[in-house]
C-alpha cells in the first residue's frame, strides 16, 4: 500500500511538472541566470552551461509546483526532499533515475547554492552537507574485439564522398581516442602532418593538447580534406574540419548518431 501511494504522489507531481514547463517568471530564475553569465565569463564550456542550466532547471521546476519562490525558502531538509524526489522519480518506461543521473542532477545544485552564499544572497550554504549519491563505477558493457574494429572502419561506402568523410572521422576517433566534442572542434589547421600528430584546442578543462595519430588516419584525413571537403562546405571561411551532409560543422549529437549506425552495421554484419 505504501510503495502505491508513493507511485501515485510521483505520478500526479509528474503530471503537474508536464503542465508548467517554463520557469521564466519564477524568483529564482534571475539567480540562475547571474550564476550561468558568472561561469561563462569564467571560461566555462557552452556543453558544461547547458547541463548545468538543465538540472537546475528541473529544481526550480520542483519548487515551482510547491510554491518555493526565492532561494532563501531553500533549507537543507528541502534538498533532502528533492534528493529523495529524484530516488523514487521514474522515468516513462517506468524505470528509475540510476544513480549516475541522480549525480548529474544534483552536483549543479551544489555548486548553484555555494555561488549563491559567496555572493551574499543567502547567509548560509543550505547544500554544504548535502551527499551526493555513489556514482557506480562500471566497465563498458562490451569492449570490441580488432576485427570488429575493422570491420566498422570498412562500413563507410569510400565511392562517395560522405563515405570517405566517414571514413576518416572514424579512422581519427579510433586513432586518437579523442572525445566527441575534441573531434567536433577540429580545424582545418589542427592536423600536423610532419609530426604525425593532432592538436586538441581547448579540450578537457580548457587545455590545448598535442596528442600522436596514427598514419592511416592522417592518410584518410588528408584524402576527405583534399578531395572531399570543399565538396561540402557551404561557406568557403568555414575552418571547421569535418562538415555535415548540410555544409555545416558537426553537432555532438549528430556526430553521435552517425557513429551509432555504423556500429548497428557491424552489429549485423558480424552476426550474419
């Protein structure tokens, strides 16, 4: 009876949030916004300001519905609440929030409230002694094997263009283990030849980094760049270095999905 009422308070309160997405007026929005344009003065990366901006949004969200209007009516049994909120949150499918995502939605708030007490807008930190939930620390699911890297490298259909596009966006991710976002900012310029070598500019915490890359990769990389790219582009001052099928520079998440369908490929092809 009791994990029914609790399915059926998270159910309603869902229900509530769907209606009232916007949080515009709300009181502590305009503290929100003081703490993005300070972070973002200070270096922090536009994909860091998003996440943030997103799991503090979902907080006010949270307050919204129960009339917590200012961050001073924020006390620390509150965030509790909220933590707890999250626990027994679940998502469409029914399933909950994993820890990891617990973890992502609340750091934001405890840096958010630390800001908020440094700046003087609250005598104390509410979230000081807030506990993170243990973020599980796991082994990817699957590790492949040589040949089915091969076999991915070899999906791109190299007699067209975006094939071979492809083809050396894949080669440079296998090569160099670059995070997408490294891969997305490459410049035209960033590839060293000479050096067999690849520089990453402003990368993790804002470092510019030479790293080595193999020369299959720059082979493939040259090719696209030479033959290829001017094929794309759309805009002759672009220095991006790889370009969508649109002549626009990539977006993480179509990086992304374009990864992902060459692995479905290999998934097929391997198991025929």
């Amino acid at each position: 009876m009791a994990l029914r009422k609790k399915k059926d308070f998270t159910a309603a309160f869902k229900k509530r949030e769907e209606r009232s997405q916007s949080i515009d007026n709300h009181g502590i929005t305009p503290y929100l916004n003081r703490f993005q344009e300070s972070a973002k003065i200070n270096g922090m990366s536009e994909d860091t300001l998003k996440r943030r901006y997103s799991a503090i949004k979902k907080f006010i969200l949270w307050c919204q519905i129960r009339e917590l209007n200012q961050p001073q009516d924020i006390t620390r049994p509150i965030l509790e609440r909220y933590k707890s909120y999250l626990y027994y949150y679940r998502k469409a499918d029914g399933q909950p929030l994993s820890f990891s995502s617990q973890h992502v939605m609340l750091t934001p708030l405890k840096t958010f409230f630390k800001w908020l007490t440094r700046e003087n807008y609250l005598l104390y930190n509410p979230a000081s002694e807030m506990t993170l939930p243990k973020k599980a620390k796991k082994l990817p699911r699957y590790i492949l094997k040589i040949d089915e890297v091969e076999t991915i490298l070899q999906q791109p259909d190299i007699t067209n263009p975006k094939g071979i596009r492809d083809r050396a966006i894949l080669e440079v991710l296998y090569s160099t283990g670059m995070r997408r976002m490294e891969i997305v900012n490459l410049s035209i310029y960033d590839i060293d030849i000479k050096r067999g070598a690849v520089w990453i500019r402003q990368g993790k915490g804002k470092k510019d980094r030479l790293i080595p890359m193999g020369q299959k990769a720059i082979d493939w990389t040259e090719k696209y760049r030479l033959d290829i790219r001017s094929l794309l582009i759309t805009d002759t001052n672009e220095t991006h270095l790889f370009i969508t099928d649109y002549g626009e520079p990539f977006k993480r998440d179509f990086l992304s999905g374009l990864v992902k369908r060459y692995l479905v490929l290999e998934r097929k092809y391997l198991t025929v």
